[in-house]
C-alpha cells in the first residue's frame, strides 16, 4: 500500500512539472501596441491599486481602458481618477456572461495591435509591460496568458489553495506531458492576444455564454493555428483573490470550478483526483498506523513527503503558508466540499451571487 500512496504522491509532479515564467531581460525592439482592457463591475478598491501599477511601468501601455459594468460603486469614477479611459457596456444582452460583454465592448473601442484583457483584482509589478512584450514577442506568438500570483494575506484565503494547483494542472501547459507553447487553456485573469488573431475567432462574441470563456477561447485559437504560451505570473502580474471574506470566496470558486472540470482533459482530470485521492490516503493512513497493527510505520513519511510536494508546488504560484501545506488536508476537504456545491449547483441550474449579479452555474453555452 506505501508504493501505491508514493506512486499517486509522484503524479503530483507530473502534473505540476514546471511553471515558467517571462524573460527577467529588458525589451529590445518595437514594442507592439498594447491597449489594456480591464472588465470591472464594483471593483472601487481594486482599480486603485491596479491602475496605480499600470501608471509606473517602465514601458507605458498604448492605452487603459476600463469598462464599466453596470457598477453600483464608484468604480467609474476611480477609473477616471487613476487615468484611464472609462466607458460604460451597455445593457447586458440576453444569452451574454457579463465579463464576456464588457471584454467585447472594450475591445471594440480600442485601438491597439494587441489587447491585454486583465482582471480588476490583479496587479502589475513596475517592468512588467516590458516582460510581457518579450514573451509575446518570442516565437512571433499570438496569445500570452499567466495565472497571476496569489498573494495571500488572511488565514481563509489559504483555502484557495487547492483551487490554484487545479487550475494550473488542468492547463496542461505545465506538466511534464505537455508544454507552455501547447496549452489546452488559457487564465481568465490575463490575456494578452493579437487583434488579428482575436478577431479571427470571433472575440468575446463566440464565448459570449460561456462561464470560462478563456477555455473555451484557447480551443478556438487552437483550431486556428494560433500560437499562444502560457507561464506563471510571479513577478510580473499578482494578486489577491476575494479579500472581501470567507463568503466571496465560497461563492469565487463555486461559480465557476465544476465548468472548469468539464473543460479539463480527462486523462489530466484522472490524474489530479488520483493525486488527491493519495494525499487522503497517505493522512488517513497515517492516522490509523498507531491504531492498527498491519499497516506500515513508514506511513507519516508518506504525510510528510505530500506535505514538502503540495509546498514545493504551491510557492510557484502564490504565498501560501508552510501551515497550509502542513493542514493540507482540511484544504482538499475545503475543495471537495466547495467543488461538490459548485457541481451540484450546475446540475440543477442553481444561481450564485457575484458582485450583485445572479449567476446561472448551469448555463455552460
């Protein structure tokens, strides 16, 4: 039984091989027109730190868009405050996800060569336009994306811990099977795309329904023969997810993490429930050592070896606690719990709460 626990402890790895990260060099050569879109619906408190990273970039955007959604904070008037050109999307069309809308519109308004859809609660360190016109610059790609570091501040946000490790596996791009140039996904957080090469798929406009419209969005620019990489965000893009409290986060994760499944290649949707599947095993086994006689006294080391892996693995994505990593298992409870709503929320067409908007979990397309 110890072989079979290490055996599903190795998956982890295989899973989470890598996560490369933009050139640290400085940009030599024309930058391309940049025009940042940022989708934002009641994201006051965000914006001031986002557009206050956008205005010290050593390598100035082409333009910062933000597009208001239907907010009933002073989201506009922040945006305007901080330098950005505020327009407001219009009334939500039927069959439309909200982000979706918003990304649609500010990429019609714009006028760049290359739009940067970023997320209101995302943050940009001082060179990191500079880094990004590296990465989109190298290969002559079409689409950059980076699953922004999680920068964890409050004891419940490290319950988001499993939920980072899920989406970064479930890319694909980052395993040892797979590769950053050939992802089966992109993050929502951050997308930097050719015009040419959104257009080509239709923009938002063909995800328009879609809960993880990046997802989906990767399989089109796939069909296309788009090139596209994907990379860890440390260093360049961070951020601090639902620091509103236990609740937004509950309700981040549920609206959107059993859609996220069903996009998931099943071989690597095997694998990470297989992985976990040991990480329980190798705690519950090690609990019961001292209680049943036949069971290994190797087993904590099997505890020990998942807690030093799950560590080893989430310090490529955000600043998670070594207590985490040690309690890792009341984290993949959390998941399992949270995962299970999110699930049975989809099945049955119940609704979540999201910024003070009734999201369908069933509605996929």
């Amino acid at each position: 039984m110890i072989w079979v626990v290490l055996g599903l402890w190795a998956l982890g790895f295989a899973l989470l091989w890598r996560v490369p990260r933009c050139p640290g060099a400085p940009f030599e050569g024309t930058p391309a027109r940049v025009s940042l879109v940022v989708p934002a619906r009641n994201e006051e408190a965000n914006l001031r730190r986002l557009l206050a990273s956008t205005d010290a970039q050593t390598l100035p955007f082409h333009e910062v868009i933000v597009v208001d959604d239907a907010s009933t904070d002073r989201t506009a008037d922040v945006a305007r405050e901080g330098g950005a050109a505020v327009h407001s999307a219009p009334p939500l069309p039927e069959g439309w996800r909200g982000k979706a809308w918003a990304c649609q519109h500010g990429a019609r308004v714009s006028t760049g060569d290359a739009l940067l859809f970023l997320d209101a609660d995302t943050t940009l360190r001082s060179n990191a336009h500079e880094r990004i016109q590296s990465a989109y610059a190298a290969g002559e790609r079409g689409a950059v994306s980076l699953g922004p570091y999680h920068d964890v501040e409050r004891p419940y946000e490290e319950l988001s811990a499993i939920f980072n490790l899920m989406t970064f596996m479930g890319l694909g791009a980052f395993s040892a099977f797979g590769s950053p140039d050939d992802p089966r996904g992109l993050f929502g957080p951050f997308l930097l795309i050719d015009r040419d090469a959104y257009e080509g798929v239709g923009g938002h406009e063909a995800v328009r329904g879609e809960i993880l419209e990046h997802m989906t969005l990767c399989g089109l620019l796939r069909e296309r023969g788009v090139r596209m990489w994907c990379g860890g965000g440390r260093g360049v893009v961070h951020t601090r997810m639902y620091p509103d409290g236990l609740a937004s986060l509950i309700e981040g994760w549920t609206k959107a993490f059993a859609a996220g499944a069903s996009k998931t290649e099943t071989g690597t949707l095997v694998m990470t429930v297989l992985w976990m599947t040991g990480g329980m095993l190798a705690f519950l086994l090690t609990a019961l050592s001292p209680w049943i006689s036949f069971l290994s006294p190797w087993f904590p080391l099997t505890y020990v070896a998942y807690a030093v892996s799950v560590y080893a693995m989430l310090r490529r994505i955000g600043r998670f606690s070594v207590w985490s990593s040690a309690l890792y298992p009341l984290l993949m409870v959390a998941f399992f719990v949270i995962f299970f709503r999110s699930a049975l929320l989809r099945r049955t067409g119940g609704q979540v709460t999201w910024k003070d908007r009734s999201i369908d979990a069933g509605q996929t397309s």
